[in-house]
C-alpha cells in the first residue's frame, strides 16, 4: 500500500480551496494519494511523475488535473518550479457553471483517458498566473476574515485564464480533442432534454461510429454513460434540496421517477430516497 504524505497546509473546513503554493523541487516526491483535486501548473523545468502507474515526462507549460484517489509520485526534477491548487472537485464542478462554455474546460477538467497531461500554456499564460497563485497562498497564510471569497474568486480567475489560453500537449490530437470538447459542453447544457448518439455526431461533423470511437478513447466512456452521470449529478444536487422525485426526473432529462430510480441505484447503490436521508 502506498505511503499517505501528510500536508498539514490543507484545509478541512468546507472551502472550495484547500491549499495553494508555488515552490520547488529538486529529486523525489514519495508515492502518494491524493485527497483533494489538485490543478498543477508546470512553471519551469521538468520532471518524471508516475501516476496510477503510468509515466509522463513533465516540462514547463504544463497543465493538468489529478483526481483524488489517484497514485502518484515523481522522479528526477529538475529544475523544477510549480504551482499547485488543491480544491474540493464536487464544489468546484456545482460552481463552475459560467465557466464551461470557455474553450479549455472540458480540456482541463472532464477529459481523463490518454495523457493525463493533455493541455499545456503559453509562457504569457504562466506569468499572468503565477502572480495570482502567490496572492492565494498569501491570503491563506494570513487567514483574514476577508481571505476565504479573495482566494475563491482568484482560483475562479486562474482557472478561466487557463480555460481559455490552454491547448491539447499533442497538436495532432487538438482537432480530436475540440470536438470531445464541444460534445461535452452540449450535454452540459442538454443535459435534461432528449439527447441522442446522433445527435451529438452531427454537431461535431463525424460519423456515428467515429464519434463514438473518438468519444471512448478520449473519456474511457460512452457518450451516453456521460450524459447519464451529469444527469444523476444535477439529481443529486436537487434531491439534497428536497425536490419531489418526479421534478427532480423531469428536471435531469429521465423519463419518468422510475428510470431515475433505476439508474440511482445502479450508479450509487442506493434509492434517490435513502440518498436524500443521508
């Protein structure tokens, strides 16, 4: 089992930001998990990082997400600066509505399969950055009455620079990568009306069979497993708001009460009504 570093700088209380700082290192970090979403930006240098046993060479202008659960460790820095938000995904995903039409976001934050490091910035992007992420840090050091909304909506403003300037690390695979991009930013605003196979392959131009295969190899999904977890997210947030069942279908784009249930329980192993007692 895979040693659990301790960061004593992370934050438990319900905030959106557990920790940011902008350091460096030279050598190892030991094999660890992450509780918290990190968002890591590559500042300057290089270096090895192994996660969930896969290895990618890492250089400055790199951008990526590790989830929590994720094991990760790396190797042989050099030269290595960074920037490194940790974040609470669940909070960041309910307030993060304004900011999914911006080009990078699925890039950054939905995309999981292939290289985990598959979005990289401009040295103008780092250095409009890199100032923010340091008043962040500064602001949870001295932990006023007023830090807790600054560092909120200066992580906010980080990540839409990032969403906006980002691009996939492999050129070749950006005009892929955009059109994943652009099916996820419709289901997430179609979420709750009928949205179909076809549907989504005739808003990127590709075939049925060549969106659904680009689809899968992009997300480690389908389209529809996708849509059908967006739709029991929103189901989620409207059952903690004590919604009655029916709406709460209506409302995430299910049939009916039951194919909600169904799909609840299949994905949670619970009812929508035990998950509401929670």
């Amino acid at each position: 089992m895979a040693e659990i570093l301790s960061y004593p700088r992370d934050r438990d209380e319900h905030y959106l930001v557990k920790m940011v700082h902008v350091g460096r290192r030279v050598g190892a970090q030991k094999k660890h998990t992450h509780r918290y979403a990190e968002l890591m930006l590559v500042l300057e240098g290089q270096a090895i990082d192994l996660i969930d046993g896969q290895e990618y060479h890492i250089q400055s202008g790199d951008v990526y997400v590790l989830y929590p659960g994720m094991l990760h460790e790396q190797r042989e820095a050099k030269g290595y600066r960074y920037a490194i938000f940790k974040f609470d995904r669940e909070t960041f995903i309910t307030e993060s509505d304004d900011l999914r039409g911006l080009p990078g976001f699925h890039l950054l934050f939905s995309m999981k399969s292939g290289s985990a490091l598959r979005a990289v910035a401009d040295g103008a992007t780092l250095a409009a950055v890199e100032p923010l992420a340091r008043m962040m840090e500064q602001e949870m050091e001295n932990a006023s009455p007023e830090s807790e909304p600054m560092v909120k909506h200066l992580f906010m403003a980080v990540v839409a620079i990032l969403c906006r300037n980002c691009q996939p690390s492999v050129p070749s695979l950006r005009a892929y990568r955009q059109v994943i991009a652009q099916a996820l930013g419709y289901m997430d605003t179609h979420y709750a009306e009928t949205v179909s196979l076809d549907d989504l392959a005739t808003l990127t131009g590709y075939s049925r069979r060549h969106f659904t295969r680009l689809f899968r190899e992009n997300m480690c999904c389908s389209a529809m497993e996708y849509l059908t977890e967006l739709r029991l997210s929103a189901a989620c947030r409207l059952l903690k708001q004590n919604e009655p069942l029916t709406a709460v279908a209506a409302c995430c784009g299910f049939s009916d009460a039951a194919a909600l249930c169904h799909a609840f329980r299949r994905r949670f192993g619970v009812t929508p009504k035990a998950f509401r007692m929670k």
